[in-house]
C-alpha cells in the first residue's frame, strides 16, 4: 500500500510491506545487521520496522535504511545480560522516501 504524505520540506511517500524475517540468535551486549529482501525499496529509503507478533524483552530495532534496491538493512540488538534467540515473525515494514 502506498501513501503521499507532505511535509513542510515536500512530499514524502510511504509504501507498506509485511515480510517474514527469523533473525538469528543474538548473543548478550550485541547488536547484529540483517539484509532483509523488501520488494520496491529503493537507495536511500528510511524504513520503519514492527514486529506483529511478540517480540522478546531486551531486543531493540530502531529502524533500518536501503543501501542496495530491493534490501533493506535492520539492526538488530540484544541489551540484556544473556543470549536470546527470537522466533521468526512477520514484520510491518513501512518504506519513506522524500
């Protein structure tokens, strides 16, 4: 799904994709990048990433950004004091480009 949004710099569209991810165990104190395959994502697109099912207490993800068209790059980190390995889920990923 796509929407145009403005902005006072412009315009900004922001497509909507849900992907499945199963992001790897993640060992304590670390944050790990993952390549995401997302259709449509172009070079320089901010995305947005929320996990629709749960998601373990201590794992953050701030966001992810498009370095190369059709893959997005999302970090991953574990803040707690041991290893956490989460179960694979849908992801709601929403792609901005201004």
């Amino acid at each position: 799904m796509e929407t145009v949004l403005s902005a006072p710099s412009g315009r900004i569209v922001r497509r909507t994709t849900i992907v499945s991810v199963d992001v790897a165990s993640l060992v304590a104190q670390t944050a790990v990048d993952h390549a995401i395959p997302v259709p449509g994502a172009l070079v320089g697109d901010a995305a947005v990433c929320t996990p629709l099912g749960t998601w373990p207490a201590g794992l953050t993800w701030p966001g992810g950004r498009c370095l190369v068209a059709g893959t997005v790059q999302m970090r991953t980190g574990n803040v707690t004091a041991g290893a956490v390995d989460p179960a694979a889920q849908n992801i709601r990923i929403d792609l901005l480009r201004g």
